[in-house]
C-alpha cells in the first residue's frame, strides 16, 4: 500500500473513532465521518464500502499493533522475558487506562453483541491476540497452564480498561506495584510450579 493511500485509510479511521466515541456505532453516520475526515462521502466508499468494513479495519489496526508488541518480546532472551514483560507495566497500564480508547472499544463490543458480522470481526481479533499471548507463554517460557495464564493476564488490563470509564479519578499508577506482582506470579517458571507441588 502507498503511503498516500495509507495516510487516507488511517485519516479516516481516526475520525471514524472519533465519531463512534462521540455518536455511538448508530448515531456515526457516514456523512458524520466524512466531515470528520474532511472528505466526501464518496470518497470513504472508495476506501471501505460500509461501517462494518471501518470497524473491521479499526480492529485489524489494534491487532497489527499487538503483534508488534509480541514480536518485540520474541527477541527479548527467555531469562529476560518475565523482568522486560514486567517493566513493560507501566506502558501497558497507561495504554488500557486511555479513556478513549476504552470507550472506543466497549462501543464497538457493545455492537457485536446486535452484529454477527462484527461479532466474527471481534472474536477472531481475540483468538488473533489469545494465541500470540499463549504461544509465548507456553513455547518461549515453557509454562503449564498456558491458557488459563494469558485469560488472567488479558482479564486484568481488559478489566483495567472498564474500570477507568466507572471510575474516571483511578490513580491508575497506584495500582501498578501491584500489577507487576500479580504478573510475576503468573508468569512464575515450571520449577516453581513443580517445588510448589512437592512442598
């Protein structure tokens, strides 16, 4: 894609989120995200050719960005893993904290539950997600339970990520101490799992 076309695309999905935050799924219409956009209505169908396929390419952006964050780790030494993953708190607090993004993303799950078309979109973003998280927890740390381990992790930040729209005066940054030692503990090596067990 030319960087043209990619600076539209992207204009145009930043107003739509914008407008989705704003109007709701419903009340976006595209004539909103086209002056949002400053472009013609026309225009955007020459990019997407209804709101589904804007959602749809909202989320495939989340999850190109997920996947570069778990390639980041997949270069980082296994001994350093957990230490690079748990230093990584603070950034991933502050990322799951953003109150636009929050409500950005519980907008766009609230319409997946009238939607199947963006009900599928969703759910395979999550496998997309889960299975990164899973792959690297079983193959590159070698942790049983690998699964049940990343639905913790994923439950914790998503939890974080509604919590800040209930409470929008967290002090998010309390919190983290805290994070770091529920992160430590579930990402305890197989030894400690097996000293437990024979303790």
């Amino acid at each position: 894609m030319d960087k043209r076309r990619a600076a539209r695309i992207d204009q145009v999905l930043n107003a739509a989120a914008d407008c989705f935050v704003e109007f709701g799924f419903h009340g976006a219409g595209m004539a909103k995200i086209a002056k949002r956009a400053s472009m013609s209505v026309g225009h955007i169908y020459h990019y997407f050719e209804n709101k589904e396929a804007i959602i749809a390419a909202i989320v495939d952006r989340e999850s190109e960005l997920a996947a570069e964050r778990f390639a980041e780790f997949e270069e980082v030494p296994r001994d350093e893993l957990v230490h690079v993953m748990t230093e990584r708190v603070d950034e991933m607090v502050d990322s799951k904290a953003d109150a636009f993004q929050s409500v950005l993303n519980l907008e766009i799950l609230a319409e997946s539950q009238r939607n199947p078309q963006i009900a599928c979109i969703m759910r395979q973003h999550d496998e997309e997600v889960r299975e990164l998280f899973r792959s690297m927890l079983k193959d590159k740390l070698n942790l049983p339970d690998a699964e049940a381990r990343t639905e913790l992790l994923l439950s914790l930040f998503g939890g974080l990520a509604s919590r800040i729209i209930r409470h929008p005066e967290l002090d998010r940054h309390t919190l983290i101490p805290l994070i770091k030692q529920v992160m430590h503990l579930a990402l305890e090596p197989c030894d400690k799992d097996d000293k437990r067990k024979s303790e």
